[in-house]
C-alpha cells in the first residue's frame, strides 16, 4: 500500500514521528508543496518502504490540522488520510499545488516561504518570491507595467524584424495590443525587452567555444568568446551567428547530389534560443543565458527552471503543457513566426534534429531542469571518437552526473569555508580557482540563489567590501 500511495504522490517528505515541539520541520514541506506541483507528507514512515506507525493516530491528525491552519498563510489544499500496513498506523498528508501563492511559515515572529530543491524544502530565494507573488495575483512577469515612458526609447531593431518575418509593419497601436506599452504611455516589462537600448541588466548571453570536452578558463581553454547584451531580438540574432561561426557543416557525396552534414540542426538550435529568452527568469537578478559549445555538444541554460514547477526530466516529451512564464513576449515571438503557441518547442527539437544524416538515437537531444535553471544538451552529430555511438552516449550522460556530483562537493566546502564572511577572491583561492566569472557564476550564484549562502551587504551586489556568509538556517535545513 505505502509503495503504492508513494508512487502517486507528486513528492514525498517522510518523517517517522510526528514533531509536536518543533512543528516547523515539517510545516516548511507543506509551504514548499503548496508553493510548487504539490505533494505528499508520511508521518510514522521512515522512507518508502519501512512504516514504522503512529500511536494516538486520531490525535496526531487533529494536532496536524489545527498547526497547518494556525501557521500556513493563506490555508493550503491539504487532504489527511489515515492509513494502515502491518498493522501499524500512519498519515498521508496530501497538500495540493496552490493559486494563492505564495504560502508562508508564519510563527514565532518568522514569516517564510519555501520551495522545492531536491528532496529538501528550502527557503524562496527572492526572485523566485516575486514570481509566485505574480503568480498569486494572476500576473506575469512580462506584464507588469514599469516607469519608463515609451516615447524615451527606439524599437529599430523589433520594428525592421517584425517587418522582415511577417511582410507588416509594426504599427504605433501594436504597442499597446500586444502588451508592450500601457494606455498612459509607460512601457511594460516586456517592451523594456525590446527597445534598442540595454536597459534590463539580465538581458544577456554569454557564449564560450571550449577547447576539448569540459570546461576550463575563458582565458586559456576558449577557443572563442562572446558576451552579449541588448535586447531579445538581438540576443537571438547574436548567439546565433556565434553557433554558426562556431560549428561546420561537413558534406559526403552521394551517387548523383552532395549531402550537407551540419554538427546541429539550425532549426533546433534557433528553437533553443527562442525558448531560453521567452522562458527564462528575468527577476534572478545578475543572470544570464550561457551558451557553452564543446567538440561533442553544445549545451545552453537558462534561468529559471519549467514554469510549471515538475523538472523537464520527469516528464514525457509529447506530454509537456504549455506553460508559459512571459505570455507577452512568448505571443510576439509567435507573431514573427520564430515558434509556435502549441508547446511544441522541444518536439521540434528533437524531430529536426532527428532529419539530420547520420543522426542516431545515441544523439537524442537531453533535456534537464532544476527550481533554478534550464538545460538543453545537443549532440555534435559529426563527433567521431573510436567509440560506437552508445558509448559516447554514455559517456556525454556520465560526464553531466560527475559535473553535477562536482558542484554538490564544492557547494559543500564553500559553505563550511564560509563559516566566517569571506571575499568573492578568498573563496576562488580557497578552492583553487582562477577564472572569478567563471567560478562566481558556476558556484557561489547558485548558492546565493538557494539562500545557503548570503551577502553582506545585499542592498549593493557589486560593493567592493562584499562578502559572503553561510546561512545555518538554510544549510541546516531546521
């Protein structure tokens, strides 16, 4: 039975006793699933498959209840079910994904909400505060209107490629039909997106060609390097010349014609792009799309992992909705024909790159998401190793999971290095590293952003006397 109800159950957080004193260890899962795709606390279950059972079981429910609804805000969904295997007695509580976002802990003076990371709830980092704020509300990101007035800025650049891709002019009303403009006149964050100046900082993508399979200095290992700034169209137009420039296209003869060969199906990687900028999280402050180009693969992240909070990996490819994080910006792109409204785009992804000759299922584009990032991984499909195409299959998957088994490791070292406030500089020599943007974007951003490790002096980023400290609560996890 347990196995059974485990298995339908979105997420699990056992506990083998129920914590009346301290009620806070697992209120912050019913806060982190009511924040996100929902899910399931066993009391008296040590993991999947040992109950260990609950006494005074009508009590126990009762003392749930009533702490859920004194200390979660607003009151979640929750459904409690008492269960029953080998004769010992054990509760499900059933907490479903919430409207209201967000949902807090709100006791003893504390107000927090919490998310997901991996099999632990952990305090909302900012950004992803102010998102399931938008959310509760019913608004986008892209929505939302700014102070800048629309008659200060130029929209060359949207205004010729809209003309360009549609055969129409962008008239003065498409401004505010589209959403990127307000009747008063001021833009919204979507038109701040598009105008000719660079004035949303995150707009940004950096590409790297390194030189081999992993990643090393920008300084030493790559081939080439680019950042970009500006707005989306040019981000688009930019990242793309840099694959381009940065891939070949090989050629075999056939009987009668010429077969072009290109490392990756242009179509999938402009599908990529599109994806990346009209998904991602423009409120994590200090971020940025990166391309990064290996002679095996080409793999691009972005902020902000699916909008719909169940990782990309966990779902069937074709059953995907169409959840969109920026609408606005996600129906202008549509009306240029750069993608479609279906929720097609990683479909596409895999059938153009599945038309490419000498294409094999070892070179099935891998998709993989965190609460915090996107990847999409392509496969070189002229990469040739004395390998079969099976084992550099592997090999691809092999080096991801070490990549990701190396940033827990140096998470974890930073943080303890961390005990005491320590300078951007202090932890890169500490850990060996030289490159700072590499390792600052690598390594302590993800931190930040998780809320294990903090600032400060978090009101100016950039300080020149800015430190970072480990948060007990966080790492802890009380």
């Amino acid at each position: 039975m347990l196995i059974q109800l485990v298995a339908e159950a979105t997420e699990c957080d056992f506990k083998e006793a129920l914590e009346t004193k301290k009620p806070k260890s697992w209120l912050k899962s019913v806060s982190a699933f009511a924040n996100g795709i929902g899910g399931t606390l066993f009391f008296g279950v040590a993991n999947e498959t040992s109950v260990i059972g609950l006494e005074h079981i009508q009590e126990a429910a009762e003392f749930i209840s009533e702490t859920v609804k004194a200390r979660i805000v607003p009151l979640p969904n929750i459904i409690l079910v008492p269960q029953r295997q080998d004769e010992k007695d054990f509760l499900a509580l059933i907490v479903k994904p919430g409207r209201a976002t967000p949902y807090y802990y709100s006791a003893d003076g504390v107000r927090q909400a919490y998310i997901r990371l991996g099999n632990q709830s952990v305090p909302a980092p900012e950004h992803i505060l102010h998102e399931l704020i938008l959310r509760g509300t019913n608004q986008t990101y892209d929505a939302v209107p700014t102070s800048l007035r629309k008659d200060d800025y130029s929209f060359t650049l949207l205004e010729a490629t809209y003309l360009q891709r549609t055969k129409l002019r962008f008239e003065a009303t498409d401004y505010l039909s589209f959403g990127l403009a307000t009747e008063t006149g001021f833009l919204t964050r979507a038109g701040s997106l598009l105008t000719d100046q660079h004035i949303v900082y995150n707009s940004r993508i950096f590409c790297t060609h390194w030189n081999g399979l992993e990643k090393g200095s920008v300084f030493e290992d790559a081939i080439d390097d680019k950042e970009y700034e500006g707005n989306l169209i040019y981000l688009l137009q930019n990242a793309g010349d840099f694959i381009r420039n940065n891939s070949q296209v090989r050629f075999a003869k056939a009987a009668t014609e010429r077969i072009d060969k290109p490392d990756y199906a242009e179509r999938a990687v402009t599908e990529i792009l599109v994806n990346s900028l009209i998904h991602r999280d423009y409120l994590a402050m200090g971020s940025e799309i990166h391309v990064d180009m290996f002679d095996d693969r080409m793999e691009i992240s972005s902020p902000g992992g699916m909008f719909g909070g169940i990782p990309v990996q966990n779902q069937p490819i074709d059953q995907i909705k169409s959840d969109r994080r920026n609408p606005v910006i996600a129906d202008l792109f549509h009306r240029m024909k750069y993608m479609e409204r279906r929720g097609s785009g990683l479909r596409k992804i895999l059938n153009e790159t599945s038309k490419l000759p000498g294409y094999t299922d070892a070179m099935k584009p891998v998709f993989y998401s965190t609460p915090t990032s996107f990847t999409a991984i392509l496969k070189n499909i002229n990469y040739k190793t004395q390998k079969s195409n099976q084992q550099a299959n592997q090999q691809v998957n092999q080096q991801v999971n070490q990549q990701a088994n190396q940033q827990v490791n140096i998470s974890k070292a930073i943080l303890e290095f961390c005990e005491i406030p320590k300078s951007k500089k202090e932890i890169a020599a500490h850990m060996g590293f030289k490159d700072l943007r590499h390792f600052s974007s690598r390594y302590l951003k993800p931190l930040i952003d998780s809320g294990s490790l903090r600032m400060t002096i978090p009101s100016s980023p950039r300080h020149r006397n800015q430190k970072y400290i480990t948060d007990y609560d966080t790492k802890a996890g009380d």
